[in-house]
C-alpha cells in the first residue's frame, strides 16, 4: 500500500487478512522445469526480479553492477524460481536457478558435490511438485559434472519426472543453420555430445568435417560408419569458411580462420568475439511463438524471445509428452524433435541472407 495510506489510516482494512491468506495458498506447480545456473557476479540483476531494463535485453556485462553479489548467493541453500510462462494457456512452465556462478561448475574441487546436491534436490522437489519434465540447462548437464545427467536417473530410477539435456535438438539447430552449399567445415573446441552428433550427421549427408586435433579425429573415427568415413578429415589448415565450435575456442584459433568465416556454435557458451571481419551465430536457439506467454526478459545473451535449445527441448518433451529420457548417452531423432519443435510454432534464428548465400 501506499506509505500515506498507512500513516493517515486510509489503506484497505482487509489489505493484512489478504496477505495472510496469499501466505496459505498453496504453491503453484509446473509441468516443465527449466533448471539453469547464475552466469557472473552481477548476471543475477538480469533475471526478471532483478532490474526490468536489463532484463529484456541481451546480457552484457557492466561494470557498475560488478558488486559483492556472490555471497549472498553462495549462502543460498537451494534453487529458486526465476520466471514463471504458459504455452498456449495449458501447459505451465517455471525456470529455476542454481545459485552458483560459472566459475563454481568448472572448479574441480568439493564445490562439484554440493552442485550435484543442488541439482538432485531440485530435481526430486520438481518431481514432488508433479513436473513431467525437467531439462538441464547451461552446465547442470555438464558430463564431467553428472555424465549428461545420467547421474541423476541412476540414482532415483523410480523417477516419474523426466530429464532432458536437449542435445538432439541442440544438434538439430546448427544442422539446420548451416548454408545448404557448405561441402566442408571445421570442428574445433571440446568435442561433445551435441558435437559428435552433428560430426557423424554430417558425414552421412556428404559433407567434410575437419578436424586438427588428433584425438577428436580418433574419436570421431571409432564411431562412424566405414562408408561414411571418408568425410572425416584430419586437417592441416584452417581454410574452412564455417567453423562448427565447441567449448574453449580460444582467441589465438580465431585469427587463424579466414577472413568472413562464419563461427557457429554448437557449444553452450558463446565464443568470445575478437574478429570484426569474419560472422558470429548465437549459441543453439529458437524463436517462441507468441503461445508463449510473459517472455518479458532475455536469456542470457540471447535476444529477445528467444530461448536456448535445452531449454525448448524440455517444453517440446512436455507438449508431446514423450515419456523417455534423454541423458547419458541417449538422444532422440534429430528430424523429429526438429520437426516437432516446428509443429508447436518454434521458428528457426535464421541467418542473415548475405552469409546464408556465401559460396561456402
């Protein structure tokens, strides 16, 4: 209520009793959960219930917002809802955070123990709570960190709740945003799931794919068809104009590329842009359709309305109410994740027609 109601005694009588009532209520439940963590110090001021105007934009670090905010996090015992959404007035959606920062995901200390209790504690009360689905976004699907998530079904097997990590769609959305004339690209960064996914699908559909590290080429090589294998390359330059691109592209590997190469992520995290002459692709994503209501902030770094491949592949698995898993090593089919995403009026982040039509 206004303060001078309060003081001069003009505020509704009933204005407590409601309160107190509201208190009672009980707790609205979600039938997809999102789950993703903290970013930076100051990336929790770009959650809806941080500051609106920054929000509804894209993240970007500023430098007056860079304060003490990680102890107060740190001390947090448990996730917390950041965004509540409806698909087409059914199917209810909650985005939930894991008050711990990027650097915390990628320590190799105790800190992955109390990560994994944070995940696994807000999986089980999703699934207390009714949630069919629960997709893992950012790092809490990281394989060092839980294996893709399999950790989590391996210890509550009796789970109804479903878990998704997103990755046939993920690989779905940079088959997808390749130039339809592209005959060879470059693999580069940490090879993984999503990665080999694209790596092996691509092969199959006649296209190059190489590599320079020796290892990933191993790899690669191990779990591809032998009548395919001849589109897997061991490379010695860096002349391919699209870079498929993986966690740790480093700064160094970028100025090798050519100039107007495309870098096209595959990775969770985008790659630190140090080129001015060469394209940048947004990390996996699709654009909502307008059924997707109070989409009134960005995630992450993404533009406005629209959201992560992890995260629409947990509502695609709710709407179709697909009653599998997909972590650990499982994936679905790229073409029909894809195509569903599609049916419920997903649409694709195409790329500008200047770079679609280069001669790749």
């Amino acid at each position: 209520m206004p303060i001078y109601d309060y003081i001069y005694g003009t505020m509704d009588k009933s204005t407590d009793d409601l309160y107190e009532t509201s208190l009672r209520r009980q707790e609205e439940s979600a039938d997809v959960v999102h789950l993703t963590h903290l970013t930076t110090t100051d990336s929790i001021y770009h959650l809806p219930f941080g500051f609106a105007y920054l929000a509804s934009k894209p993240y970007a670090s500023k430098w007056y917002l860079r304060m003490a905010m990680w102890p107060v996090t740190w001390f947090c015992g448990r996730t917390f809802i950041s965004e509540r959404n409806v698909f087409n007035d059914k199917l209810k959606l909650q985005s939930w955070v894991v008050p711990r920062y990027t650097i915390h995901y990628l320590s190799k200390g105790t800190e992955k123990e109390d990560i994994n209790k944070l995940i696994e504690d807000a999986i089980l009360e999703a699934d207390k709570k009714g949630a069919k689905v629960v997709s893992l976004g950012l790092l809490n699907q990281n394989e060092e960190l839980n294996g893709n998530g399999e950790l989590y079904i391996q210890r509550h097997p009796k789970l109804n709740t479903k878990i998704v990590d997103g990755s046939s769609l993920a690989a779905a959305i940079v088959l997808n945003s390749i130039p339809k004339e592209t005959t060879q690209v470059l693999l580069t960064g940490k090879l993984s799931k999503v990665g080999q996914a694209i790596a092996l699908a691509l092969c199959q559909k006649g296209v190059q794919v190489a590599t320079m590290n020796e290892d990933v080429y191993n790899k690669l090589k191990q779990s591809i068809d032998t009548k395919f294998g001849i589109n897997l390359l061991l490379a010695q330059n860096y002349d391919q104009k699209i870079w498929l691109v993986g966690e740790g592209l480093s700064q160094i590997e970028q100025f090798k590329a050519r100039k107007g190469t495309l870098f096209l992520p595959y990775s969770k995290f985008p790659p630190k842009k140090v080129r001015q002459d060469c394209y940048y692709h947004i990390t996996p994503a699709m654009v909502a359709p307008k059924s997707l209501g109070n989409l009134n902030s960005c995630e992450n770094w993404l533009p406005r309305r629209v959201i992560s491949a992890w995260r629409v592949a947990g509502i695609i698995h709710g709407l179709e109410r697909w009653n599998v898993d997909e972590c650990g090593e499982s994936m679905f089919s790229m073409d029909n994740v894809w195509e569903a995403t599609l049916r419920h009026g997903f649409r694709h982040f195409s790329l500008p027609t200047h770079i679609s039509s280069y001669q790749l």
